[in-house]
C-alpha cells in the first residue's frame, strides 16, 4: 500500500490532471458529501455519490470508477464491510477511507478491510490531491500494463 498522504505533499503532483477521473463518493453524512464532492469537480472529476455501503456495492457493479473516496462509519453497510465484499468479489478499484480518526491502529483497519488508503476528516484540498494522483497514477499504470 501507498504511504500515508500528508499536506504539502501536492508539492509533487501540481502537474498532474484529474479532469474525467471518475470518482465514487460515499459519504452518509450531507456536510461532508458537499465538501468532498466540492473539493473533487474542482479537481475536474466526475462524481457520483452514495449514501451507505450498500449502495457503493449498487454504483460499483452497475458501473466502473477509477477511485473510491469511502467513509468509514455508514448506516446499513460501513466502509469496512462494503471493502471486504467489494474485494470478496473481485473488485480492485483503488478505496480510500474517509474518516475521523487518524490514529495508526485506524489507518492498520482500513488497510485490513481491504482499503488503499486513508485520509483524515475534515477532508484538506492539499491532501486530496494527492491522494488523487497517486491513486489515478496506478489505476493508469495498472491499466497499460493490462494492455
């Protein structure tokens, strides 16, 4: 897994462009998907959004993103338990976790549940895009190498 994502960190991805990335949000809370989903088409992605981890396994299977920006605490389904049902069926979109809690032992349970990544709420533009290009960069790779 990629290394933590820290502000000021863009430093290194000012060049990189994120305009058609197509980025599944999943944020129960209205607040914080208005921010992300903000921070997100100003990058130039296209968003779609869901409410719970139930309708992100919906969205996935109906169609594809390069990147999923994934809360950890959801009604019905949560972040951790839609990541090991995504992965259980075989799909290896890049999940990042959104969460609250920064902490070590929480980055360690995203990345057990089958997560990527981890960014810490609330959510920072810097932090974001880099996480953006490190993700779209290996969904990039991964599909050249496919080809």
């Amino acid at each position: 897994p990629a290394p933590p994502v820290r502000p000021g960190d863009d430093d290194r991805v000012a060049h990189v462009a994120f305009k058609g990335v197509r980025v599944l949000l999943v944020e129960d809370n209205p607040v914080g998907a208005l921010l992300a989903r903000t921070l997100l088409r100003r990058e130039g992605c296209v968003v779609q959004t869901a409410a719970d981890g139930q309708e992100a396994l919906d969205a996935l299977k109906a169609a594809r993103f390069d990147l999923v920006f994934m809360d950890m605490r959801m009604p019905r389904l949560d972040g951790p338990s839609a990541a090991r049902a995504l992965r259980a069926r075989g799909d290896q979109t890049p999940i990042i976790a959104l969460t609250a809690n920064a902490f070590a032992e929480d980055r360690a349970a995203c990345l057990e549940a089958g997560m990527d990544d981890h960014l810490a709420k609330p959510l920072e533009a810097d932090a974001l895009r880099v996480a953006l290009a490190r993700w779209t960069n290996a969904a990039n790779r991964a599909k050249v190498a496919a080809s």
